[in-house]
C-alpha cells in the first residue's frame, strides 16, 4: 500500500513538474561529435547548464552519430515534420540544405536585435564566412572549427637528426624529413615517415587541404556546381602522395584507418600524421611521447581548409521554437561557452572574442599547440562544398584510395574523379548555369 | 555415425582431425577470448601488445566504469527489452491466430494467400528499409520505440512455423475440447497453445535474439538518446571519425552489449540449439 | 468477431457436423478465417506489401531538379544501369555471395560431422563454434575493427610472429571484401552446422553399417551415403545464406562504409548510399524493386525447400 501510494505521489508530482514545464519551450538540438564518448557528454552538461538559466525553454540534445549520419537524421526528421530545432551541421553541408530548401535563414533573427547581418558574421574569423552564408544569406552559425594540421613526433626528429623546433615548411622539406624518418630494418618499415587518414570524409577533407597549399582552389566557392578535381593543383597533390607511397615509400600502401594511424603516432610507427586541430585535446591528453604541432607544409602557398561544425535551425520550426532556438545558439556561440568548448575539444572558437578572455590567454599561453592552431587560421579557406557535397567528394575519394592502393595513376585517378563528380553535378548545372533564356 | 578408419590409420587419422578441429576451435574463439582479457586490462593507447592473450594478472574495471560514464547503458537494456518483448508478445498473437487458419481453416483464397504471407519471409525489412522508414513518418511513429517495433509485429516466418506446429497436433484433442463445452478461445488457450509449446518458445528464441541484434532499422527510425537501443548505443562509442578507438572500452562495451546472450546461451544451450533448429530462419 | 470465432471452432473437426456445414463451410470459414488473419494481414499490408508497392511507384516515377514530380518512364533504372558503381555493387555481392556461402557451408558439414557424436570435447567444440552466432552484427563488426587492424591488431601480431606482416587488411581494395567475408563465416558457419547436425540426425545409422559391411570407406560413405541425403538440409540452408547475403550489412557500414574504392560495397549498401547521401531516392527506388526482385524470385524458387527444412525438430 505505501508504495502504491508513494508511486501515486510520484505521479502526481511528475504530472505537475510537466505541467510547469509546458509554459516552456520544448526544442531539440542534434549534435554530432566526432570525437569520442566524452564529448557527448561534454555536450549534455552544456545544454543541461543552459536549460537551467533558460526556464522558459528545454532543450533536448541527441547525439547523432557522426556527421554524415547527423544529416541523414536531420533530413529524415524534417521529412517527418519534427525537425530539430537546432542541429549542429558538418559546415560544406550547409550549401546542399540551402539548395534543398531545409534551412532558415539567420538575417531576420539578427536583424530582428537590430543588427546587420554583416556586422554579426564580422564577430567571427574570416574564414568561417565562406561556409556560413550561401547566396547572401546566413544559414550556419559556426560552433566548432578546425583546420588540418600536422603533428609530429619530437622524439622520432631528434632520433633522426632533425630540429624538432624545425618541422618542415615546403613539400620539399616535408618530404626530406620523411625519408630521414623512415626506419627500416630488412624489408620491414619499424616506422613511417607519414600517414594520411584515408577513409572516406577525412580523405576529402585531407586532399583538399593538399590542394590547396598547392595554389588550388578545389572546388567553385561562389557556385556548388563546379569542382576541380583534374586541375594541375589537384593532380600535383594527388601526385604527391601517390611519390610519397610508391616512390619514396615513407608511407604505407593502401587506405588508412583513422584509428589506425592514430594508434600508429601513439605508438610511434609513425613520425608525422595530418589530423585535425579538433584531435589536439584527445592526442594530447594520450599521447606519452613529446609531439609538437606545424603548419600543413606548402608547395605554393600556406593555405588550408577549415572544417567542423556549424548551427543550423532546419525548416518547419514554429516561431516560437525558432525564436528558442535562436537564444541557444546565441548561448552556444558566446564567447565564454564557445571558449570552455574550445579548450575542452581542441576545435577553435569560432568567435574572435573568445580569445580575448583572460582564461582563453591562459590557455594558450600554456599551450603552444593550440596557438599553432589559431595561426593558420589566417590562412584558413573555406571548405569545399557543391550540390551533392558527399557524393562529389566520395567520387575523388573511391579514385585517391585506388591510387593508393596502386591501382591507378594520380592522372588516371584525376580524370575519373573528374568525370563522375561532373556527372553528380549534372542536374544543378542544368538547373542553373546552363538554364538558359530560350 | 561414427567415422570409422582403416585399421592402419584407425590412430593417427583421428588425432589429425581432433587437432585441425581444435586448431578451428582455437582460431574461432580467438575474437571472443581477446574480447575477454581486453576489456579488464589497461592497454595503452598506441601499445603494440593490444592483440596480447595472456591474461592480466591484475584486472581492472575501469573500462566498465568509463563505458557507463559515458554510455546510458540502463537506459539502452530498458529499451532494448522493451523493444524485443514487445514485438515478441505481439508476434505470438498474430502468428498463433494466422497460424491456425492456415493449418485448420479452408477457405477460398487460401494458397494464394499463404504465398502473399511467405513474400515477407525473403524480405527482411532491411531491404525495404526507404519505403517503411516513409511508412513510419506517415504513421507517427517516427523516434518512438513502436516505430522500431511495428514493421516486426507481422511475421510470415512465425505464421509459417505456427502452422506446421499445428499441423502436427491431431484434431481429436480441439473436437474433445469443444465437446466438453470449451469456446473457441478457450481451445486456443487451453489446448492448442500448450501443445503448441515448443513451437512458439523456439520461435521467441530466435525472435529475441535477432531482435536484439538488430542494428540499421532502430538506427534510422529514432534519434532521441531516450529512444536508443543497445546496438545503436554501442556504435557510439566506436564509430567516430577522428581518435583512436580505446580498445580496453571497445572490448567492455562489446561484452555489455553481447554478454546477455552469450550468457543466456551459455545456461540454455539446448533450448537455443534446439529452437535454431526447429525455425531455421532469423 | 465473437460469431465468427464460434464458427471457425466449429468447422472442420467432427465428420457429422461437417456434413451439416458443408453448403456454408465456405462461406463460414472464410469469415472466420478472416478475422484470424486479419491482424497479420493488415500488419503485412503496412510494412510490406505497401512499401514494396511505394518503391515500385517510386522507382517509374521521375524526378526533375528539386525533387518536383516530371511524370512516369524508365529513368531512374536507366541511370541505375549507367552507374558503375552499380554494376560494382552488384559483382561485389556475387563475389561476397559465393565467398561466404560456399565456405561456411563446406565448413559446416565438415565440423557437423566430424563432431556429430556426443562426447564432452565435441560439445564443447560445438559452442565455441557456435558463439559468434549470438552476437549482434555490429558487436562482431566492432571486434573485428580491432582484429582487422594492421600492426597491433590480433590478426596481424599473431601473423607477425610467423612472419606474415603490415597488411592493410580493410585498407587495401583487393582484400578488404575478403575481410569481410572472413567475418561473415565466422559469424555465420557456426550456425549452418546446426542444421546440418540436425539433418545428420536424420539418416539411418543402418545405412552406414550396411555400407561398412560392404567395405566402403568413412569417406566413400560420407560421399555416398551422408551428402546425398544430407541435400534437401543443405538447399535450407543455401537459401538462409543467400538471404543473409543480400540482406545484412551493419558489417560493413561499421567497418569500411563500402570503401576503399567502393571494394566492399554491397547492393543493399548502395541504395542507402544512394538514398540517404546522394539524395537520389529514384535510383535507390529502382536498385531496391531489383533486389526485391531478386529476393522473392529466390523465395518462389525455394518454397518447397523452406517448407521442409523448417521443421528440423531433434
């Protein structure tokens, strides 16, 4: 009887809690974090701190897989009618949400508080912008960002005679100290020089990057029906790592695993690895050997692309919820939660003023890795992204592991790659550069 | 059987085979027995003794401690419990009464319906995994544990294994039932369903563990973290794009997810062997 | 319902009754039977019938730019049929079929008969051999990811030691479908054999002792006398085992995502793929009415097969 009773009370208890809780705005915020477990954590904690100093609104957070998987969600839902209100979006997927037609534009909101749109995106790095507004409008509000970096071994330099202060700064430098690191015993290789992630989404991101430093430009940044896959900065990079493989074989053959190639810096199996600056904390906190952070080395210019994560609100979301919505990613963005995620991930705050907190001096000032980080922010470019973003870049990804795998020439690889992303591209063209006056 | 030899090599031959069996044996429990040591183990990350057998003399359980610091590991058994007796009590409704119909029944119609049945047996849902995702938004059961649930609640392979089981009962026992004045139910449930035993608790066997198992459909009809089911909490942990996967968390997280019915197996071997046996099908 | 229910009690049974029903059975029964059937049938009518029927509508009708509806044709399997990765997907699960159906099977009967009799060792063998079947997909999926991989992963350190290293088992296009496969037997031979020892149990042990009294050898018999009844068992299970093929995939979406160089990509892989990132739910739409196809011209093929293997009760 006295539990009947005590379960009655709790009941009855929960009946008014939700009751209290109507009066509240009820949203859902998906997030995907590619790092680990932790994070997701990390994650819950910040949106159970705003719901607390938010009582008018509750905030639900999904982790959502990783962020290919966020976005077959997202668009799943908002085919379902119950969008998320805020989903926290791979940033070269938001060009294919506006083209679709799934995502609310930020001006209005800004505007609504009397500010002009421009004014608000000046409070974030440059490089963001790129993938933050699409044809005039905002439709992303950068959360997490990083840019590729390399890492390296201190001991492994030392070992091999190299200035661990020193890391390489050209192709050329890149590729010298590679093959001084390169230890082989027989015909077996105890350690590599390099590794480059070579599953799909990373690889992308990574070649990218190498084309980039190489003078190119990858892809259209003003109109997502258009990639450079089989231009000579394209080819060049492509070619690069094919030499590095087959030629001076100071890399393995074949695709490699993330995991593996993390484990094998870990280990030391591996002197130099191409990561991103969002696995600093992770490789820091794990690492048991000195390493040290540099610049992706150039070839013709020091530039890179930025990667990470920005907010979207999805499409059919109430006023109101878009008005909750709003306030969370003004929350999330500001500069002391933008700030704290920062220092916990090793993702970069996206807002400027974040690093004008003295914690964040702090911070940096005790870790030189990530001010690394923040310095090729200044030569960060936007990331690539066209009408069907992950199909075109699937397309260069299926031809690079094939080159790697030695089954193609970077040439042989670049015009496939070239062909069958031009193929993907085809209906937007069609719809657009090529929808002519008749 | 028993495989006999030519005198000559009556000894030799059976050695030969007990050690290729054992040789299998030993390359088959392999996965499971690192799976074992790795998860009460530390390994480092980057060691190059991650792939060692010999067990830990010192075990620790931190990797436990972490896999349910960082997953809702009460939450996902809950669900997936839910989600596996409940599409369980449902089949064996609907598999009970379509299986007698079949079995029992003649009515026009009844071949050509029995195949239309039997199109569901070759197509796991898996496959029409787009049209019944839509099917699901359509019905609003899109991120609830029903949506997991329904595409399942039909079930042409228990309708087909119920009918044989009921096949096999001879009619006397029903007719001596009526004839004591039973209703129609009443035959079902007093008579018919305790004969009809081993049929339906091979059927929930497998129906439990394949249900259990299942990975891509809850995967794509729910998104919540309340609605999450043990599978799809498990790749979670692994399945990210930028570490080193934590092989000592990996290893516990795995024996979370697979120890209730390895264990389960372990006890009821004979009855898990046995129902495999009867339904052959997943 | 109640009417109806009473009436299905009476149908059938008594020889007198019948006689009375015959002019109405008909009529009657199908009533009754009806409302047996109609909570499957209505189940089967939303998560089946409809779905294949949306995918068949799907897969003829045409989409222009934005998904805005263009009418009725052939394009979609058109520009299926123009996709390599295709044609790829489709070679890849042939030589997945083959690769895992043909071995897990040739090692269920050898294991199943080699262990047929019960003695402790032989049970215990037995479950080891059968343990990878309880487990869910995706736990076997996250194991092998650490058993696949290369340098410190179980395989290759115990290759190491004898001399076989570095191989980038999933990283390299010619092997990563063969990891696959490995994985798929392991997971999957254990389960075969159960079948095959329940259909051992099914021959006459006279056969055998007629046989030896005749001089036949152990393998002469195995060829002779064991295999050849063993047939309608072994067709069960080849069915169960194509279905499997065509039908699970958390394997390789765990481990490999159908790459390197769409090496492991599967058909059922593909139309997600094609659903889920490329947007192109027409050509998935299409791909997914030809493994339908597929599927089913499987099950009409094999309805007496099934019927007779599923009812192996020891």
């Amino acid at each position: 009887m006295r539990v009947m009773r005590r379960i009655a009370l709790a009941a009855a208890l929960t009946a008014m809690t939700a009751g209290a809780a109507t009066a509240a705005t009820r949203i859902d915020f998906f997030f995907p974090v590619p790092v680990d477990g932790a994070l997701a954590k990390e994650m819950q904690n910040l949106v159970a701190r705003f719901n607390q100093e938010n009582p008018d609104i509750e905030v639900t957070a999904a982790y959502t897989g990783t962020y290919d998987e966020t976005d077959i969600k997202t668009r799943a839902a908002i085919k379902a009618g119950k969008p998320p209100a805020v989903a926290l979006m791979s940033a070269n997927f938001i060009t294919q949400y506006h083209i679709d037609d799934l995502v609310e534009a930020f001006d209005p909101l800004v505007r609504a508080e009397g500010k002009a749109p421009e004014e608000f995106m000046d409070g974030f790095w440059p490089a963001l912008v790129g993938n933050a507004r699409v044809d005039g409008g905002i439709y992303g509000v950068p959360f997490q960002n990083s840019t590729p970096l390399l890492y390296y071994n201190v001991d492994a330099f030392k070992e091999a005679g190299l200035d661990p202060d020193r890391p390489p700064v050209t192709w050329a430098d890149w590729l010298e100290d590679a093959r001084k690191l390169t230890r082989r015993e027989g015909d077996k290789t105890t350690r590599y020089g390099i590794m480059l992630p070579g599953t799909y989404d990373i690889l992308g991101w990574t070649m990218s990057a190498l084309t980039l430093s190489n003078g190119g430009q990858y892809y259209n940044p003003d109109w997502g029906g258009e990639i450079y896959y089989d231009k000579p900065s394209t080819v060049g990079a492509l070619t690069f790592v094919d030499d590095l493989v087959h030629k001076f074989k100071v890399m393995p053959e074949g695709t490699i695993q993330t995991p593996a190639m993390n484990n094998a810096f870990f280990g030391g199996q591996v002197a130099m690895i191409v990561s991103s600056t969002g696995s600093l904390s992770f490789i820091r906190q794990n690492m048991k050997v000195p390493f040290k952070v540099a610049f992706i080395p150039r070839n013709v210019r020091n530039a890179v692309p930025i990667g990470g994560a920005s907010l979207i609100i999805p499409k059919g979301n109430s006023k109101e919820r878009q008005e909750a919505a709003w306030k969370l990613v003004k929350w999330l963005t500001s500069p002391t939660v933008s700030g704290g995620w920062s220092r916990f991930t090793g993702y970069f705050a996206p807002v400027k003023a974040a690093y004008e907190l003295p914690e964040m001096k702090d911070f940096i000032d005790k870790n030189p890795d990530a001010k690394v980080a923040l310095e090729q922010l200044a030569f960060a470019k936007p990331w690539f992204a066209t009408y069907n973003t992950v199909a075109v870049r699937k397309a260069l990804e299926d031809e690079v592991q094939a080159m790697l795998s030695g089954k193609k020439t970077p040439a042989e690889a670049a015009k496939a790659a070239q062909a069958n992303a031009d193929a993907l591209l085809k209906p937007y063209v069609d719809a657009t550069a090529l929808n002519l006056p008749k | 059987m028993r495989i006999a030899f030519p005198p000559t090599s009556r000894r030799a031959l059976p050695l030969l085979a007990v050690a290729c069996l054992c040789g299998l044996a030993l390359v088959w429990s392999t996965p499971l027995w690192w799976m074992l040591v790795a998860c009460v183990r530390t390994i480092p990350y980057g060691s190059t003794q991650a792939a060692s057998l010999v067990p830990d003399l010192h075990p620790t359980a931190e990797h436990f401690v972490d896999a349910f610091a960082q997953g809702d590991f009460a939450r996902w058994y809950l669900n997936t419990l839910i989600v596996t007796l409940g599409i369980l009590m449902v089949q064996l409704v609907t598999i009970t009464l379509a299986g007698y119909a079949f079995a029992r029944m003649e009515f026009r119609g009844r071949n050509l319906l029995f195949y239309l049945f039997l199109l569901q047996l070759t197509l796991a849902p898996p496959i029409l995994i787009v049209p019944n995702t839509l099917m699901i938004v359509r019905l609003g059961l899109y991120d609830s544990l029903p949506g997991v649930m329904a595409p399942y609640f039909a079930s042409a392979f228990g309708v087909f294994l119920m009918r044989q089981t009921f096949k096999t009962i001879p009619r006397d026992f029903e007719e001596a039932a009526i004839l004591d004045g039973a209703n129609f139910a009443q035959m079902i449930r007093l008579v018919l369903v305790p004969l009809a035993r081993p049929g339906l608790i091979a059927f929930s066997i497998v129906s439990l563990t394949s249900h259990w198992n299942e990975f891509l459909w809850p995967l794509m009809v729910t998104d919540s973290p309340d609605k999450m089911v043990l599978t799809v909490g498990l790749t979670s942990f692994v399945r990210s794009a930028e570490q080193a996967a934590d092989w000592g968390l990996v290893a516990a997280a795995t024996l979370l997810v697979a120890g209730p019915l390895l264990i389960a197996f372990a006890l009821f071997q004979r009855q898990f062997v046995n129902s495999f046996l009867f339904t052959g099908i997943k | 319902m109640a009417q109806a229910l009473a009436d299905a009690a009476i149908v059938g049974p008594r020889p007198e009754r019948l006689i009375e029903a015959r002019r109405t059975r008909g009529f009657v029964s199908a009533h009754a039977a009806f409302w047996l059937l109609a909570p499957s049938l209505f189940l089967l009518f939303l998560f089946t019938y409809v779905p294949i029927l949306e995918a068949l509508m799907q897969a003829v009708s045409l989409e222009g730019f934005g998904g805005k509806f263009s009418g009725y044709g052939f394009g979609n399997f058109q520009r299926l049929f123009a996709d390599a990765s295709f044609w790829k997907a489709l070679s890849n699960n042939l030589v997945y079929g083959l690769g895992t159906v043909a071995p897990s099977i040739a090692l269920a009967v050898l294991i199943a008969v080699a262990l047929q009799d019960a003695t402790r060792l032989n049970a215990f063998l037995r479950t080891v051999i059968v343990f990878p079947v309880v487990l869910p997909l995706v736990a076997v999926a996250t194991l092998f990811a650490f058993v696949l991989m290369p340098g410190v992963g179980l395989l290759d350190y115990h290759l190491a030691k004898l001399g076989i290293s570095g191989t980038n088992w999933l990283g390299n296009p010619d092997t990563a479908l063969y990891a696959i496969i490995g994985l798929s037997i392991w997971k999957n031979a254990g389960y075969y054999m159960l079948f095959v020892l329940a259909g051992l149990q099914g021959i006459a042990p006279e056969l055998h002792e007629a046989a030896k009294l005749d001089g036949a050898g152990a393998f002469t018999r195995f060829l002779r006398i064991t295999l050849p009844l063993l047939k309608p068992t072994l067709a069960f299970i080849l069915v169960i085992a194509m279905i499997n093929v065509v039908t699970q995939i958390d394997h390789v979406i765990v481990l490999t995502g159908g790459g390197p160089s769409d090496s492991t990509n599967i058909l059922l892989n593909y139309i997600f793929q094609a659903a889920h990132q490329q947007g192109d739910s027409g050509r998935a739409a299409a791909a997914t009415v030809i493994s339908v196809a597929a599927l089913l011209s499987l099950s009409v093929a094999s309805l007496k097969t099934l019927e007779r293997g599923m009812h192996y009760e020891s």
